[in-house]
C-alpha cells in the first residue's frame, strides 16, 4: 500500500550508504584494544553516536572517556573509505528527491565531516538540511534528531517519513511520532510501518499539491 507525506528523513550508514566494511575494521580493532568481544561490540554499534555505544559495551567508564576516545575513532573512520558504496537503488533515490526538488534531511548518528566523508566516497549529493552528531543533545533512539529534522523542513511529525536501518534508528524514528520505512536485513525484526530489502523496491511520486507518494514493493 503506497505511503504518502510531505517530507522524509534519512538515516546514513545502511539506509543511502553501506559503510558496513569500514565500521566493522574500526569497531573490532577497539573491540581488541579493550578485550570485548568483536561480535558483541558489532551488534550495538550501528545507529548509535559513538560515546553512546561506548557508554552501553563500558558502563562504569566515565562519559568523558568515551567522548575522548569516539573523537579518535571519529577521525579513523573519517579518514577510512575503502568499501565505502551506496546502498543498491540509493543514487536514483536521491537523484528523484533532488530532481522533483521534494523536501528531505540526512538525519545521521555521524558527525558533519564523517556523513560529507561518506556521501562523498558513495557518490551521493547531500541534502540542503543536515541533522549530524554536533547538531543534537541525545544520540538514537532518543528522537531528537528526527524532530529536528522535521522542524527545520517546516513540517509535523504526522507528515514525515524515516528511512532507517538499526534497531536505535527505527525506536527514534517512532518515538518521533513518525512513520518508519525499514532499509535492509537489519530493519526488519524492529517493526517498522514497512520494510524493502533496498531502496530499488521504492518509486517516488510527487502529487499536485506537494505531497509525496512512496510505492513500496
């Protein structure tokens, strides 16, 4: 059944982008560093700033640690795009949002350079409104990059779509008061409002009086 809004917000890293290569090489050598298991450290990761998942994998650790250590780790990834892609069906996308000039936000766990990093090495443009790391005071799943997200487009919650990937993502996404399209293997299990396998099951539709339909399937 086709989804219609006004705007969509999108997550980064396994929604437009599949950084999955370069998160996994960083994660699990700071996974080594601090005898974790790699395995555990990957499956809370994703979707999370940094200091959050450090704060979840480090519990006793005191938060300016972490927000230390995420700076350096920030800065590996950063500087690391080897394997960095765009998710299947991700350039066509963002070429229709662009193209029939619909309203949408990167709304990433990533800081500024990081998602610019990315976007730029997936070949990717970057929307006119960014909601990055430096720009919200809780990381997924709290919804505040979402909300902000919406408010700097000019619309509610009711009128927004969010494509995410995660766990964290798809939980911001809702306690948004949002609709929540889930991207990929990921997404699936965390009850998303619907769910496509990649972004080449989606066809973008502008409507006469500026809203958007999304066909799914």
């Amino acid at each position: 059944m086709p989804l219609t809004a006004r705007a969509l917000l999108l997550d980064m890293d396994g929604t437009l982008v599949n950084s999955d290569a370069v998160v996994e090489r960083c994660w699990r050598g700071w996974a080594a560093r601090h005898g974790l298991d790699g395995n555990a450290v990957i499956a809370v990761v994703h979707g999370r700033q940094g200091h959050a998942t450090m704060a979840v994998l480090l519990p006793e650790r005191p938060m300016e640690q972490n927000y230390a250590e995420n700076r350096e780790l920030l800065a590996q990834e950063t500087a690391d795009i080897d394997g960095v892609v765009p998710i299947p069906g991700a350039p066509a996308f963002m070429a229709a949002l662009r193209t029939q000039r619909l309203p949408h936000a990167l709304v990433t766990s990533a800081d500024d350079a990081l998602a610019r990093t990315r976007m730029r090495a997936a070949g990717l443009p970057l929307p006119d409104v960014m909601v990055t790391a430096e720009r919200v005071s809780a990381s997924k799943p709290d919804p505040e990059g979402f909300l902000k997200g919406a408010a700097e487009l000019g619309f509610g919650p009711e009128d927004c779509i969010v494509f995410e990937d995660s766990e964290v993502g798809i939980a911001a996404g809702r306690a948004a008061g949002m609709r929540v399209v889930g991207v990929g293997p990921r997404a699936a299990a965390h009850g998303p409002t619907a769910h496509v396998d990649s972004l080449e099951q989606i066809r973008i539709e502008a409507t006469t009086d500026g809203s958007l339909v999304l066909h799914i399937g």
